[in-house]
C-alpha cells in the first residue's frame, strides 16, 4: 500500500501538520516507506507464538508489604510555605 501526495496532504491537514510543498514529496516517501514495513511485518507467520508482554523472561522483584509510620502530615508540612489542616496551601493559577 502506498499513499500519493494528495492523500499524505489530507491526513497531515487532519493531524493538525502543516508541510510546505516542497516538504510533500519527502515525507510521502517516509510514509511510504513505514507503509512497506508494516507490510512486510504482517508478513511474517506468528502461528503459534504466544504474545508476550515483555521479550525478557524475567519477572519483577517483589516486596512485602509492611506497616509504615503513618500520620505524619504535620511534619511533612512543617516546612511548607503556607498550610492549613496539613495540607499544602498553593495560590490559585486558574481564574
């Protein structure tokens, strides 16, 4: 499949792109040449293979989970500029 200049137009003023003319005819033939690619990757016979999440066979290390120190708001705030009932106080930025 492959894409004329025309059609790159569209999809590039759909996709919000703007090319120069001169620009067209190089970035049809990138697009042009992902478009082979993608070809020649359906090409390819996965019969069989399972998908796979991540190429390497290993798995992430776990932790427990333990009981941290909680309920310390009020020195996490401690050095906060401006606070109220331990929570950050900000100036308003959306009017």
């Amino acid at each position: 499949m492959s894409l004329t200049e025309t059609e790159v137009a569209k999809v590039a003023r759909l996709s919000r792109l703007a090319f120069t003319p001169e620009e067209l005819p190089g970035i049809t033939a990138e697009v042009n040449g992902i478009l082979g690619w993608i070809e020649k990757l359906q090409a390819v016979n996965t019969d069989g293979v399972e998908p796979l999440v991540s190429v390497s066979g290993m798995t992430l290390p776990l932790r427990e989970d333990e009981v941290t120190a909680g309920g310390q708001a009020a020195d996490i705030v401690k050095n906060a500029p401006e606070s109220m009932e331990n929570y950050f106080v900000v100036p308003k930025v959306v009017e």
